[in-house]
C-alpha cells in the first residue's frame, strides 16, 4: 500500500494519507497490515526506511495512562471538601474540650470563693 509521510526536523512523521498533502511528502509502500497504519507517530523515516521509536512509544503510553488516571476536577474537589469537614470536627471538638475545661475552672472558682476546699 502506498503511503504519503511527512515528517519533521526529528525524522518523526507528523502526518500521513493516502495522498500527497504537500510538496515535502515522502511516498513509501508498507503492506496492508503494517503498524504503522495502525500508529503511524511512533515512527521515524532513517534512511527512507520507517523505524519504529519505541522509546517514543513507551513515553506515550506512560503520558496516556498518566491523563487516564489523573483525578477530575469533581474528585480534587470531593477530597478537599472531606479534609475541610475532618478539619472542622478537629476544631469543634477542640473546641468542645476547651469549653468544658472551662466550665471546670469556673466551678472550681466558685467553689473556691464559697470556701471550699
């Protein structure tokens, strides 16, 4: 099968059809089975011959499953909002304890002023 590549400064195709697309285009023939026509960007032309980068190919995969498993807006979100909820029954509680402290101290004053003990 007849293939038109460009490629780049890098040697990497950058676009490809079955077509010539511009003057710069390099025709090659790849049989119709080929990679290549399944994931044509892994590929550099060296030498008028396509070589697959897998180097390339393993950053994408990397890069792609990276995107995938990137935490939504929604769950960054969610997670703030738990940690912000923990946070404010810290402070409530913290709160609450200092509260009965207190109440603790002001009824050992006014024991105290009685003559209490």
């Amino acid at each position: 099968m007849k293939v038109y590549i460009n490629v780049g400064i890098d040697k990497r195709v950058n676009a490809f059809g079955s077509t010539r697309g511009s003057a710069s285009d390099v025709e090659i023939t790849v049989e119709d089975n080929h990679e290549f026509l399944r994931n044509p960007f892994i590929y550099k032309l060296i030498s008028g011959n396509l070589v697959k980068d897998t180097g390339y190919q393993q950053e994408q995969i990397e890069l792609k499953n990276k995107m995938e498993n990137k935490p939504t807006e929604i769950q960054i979100l969610q997670e703030e909002n738990t940690d912000l909820k923990l946070a404010l029954a810290e402070m409530a509680e913290k709160m609450e304890i200092e509260k009965i402290n207190m109440m603790l101290a002001v009824a050992e004053l006014a024991e105290n002023l009685k003559g209490g003990v």
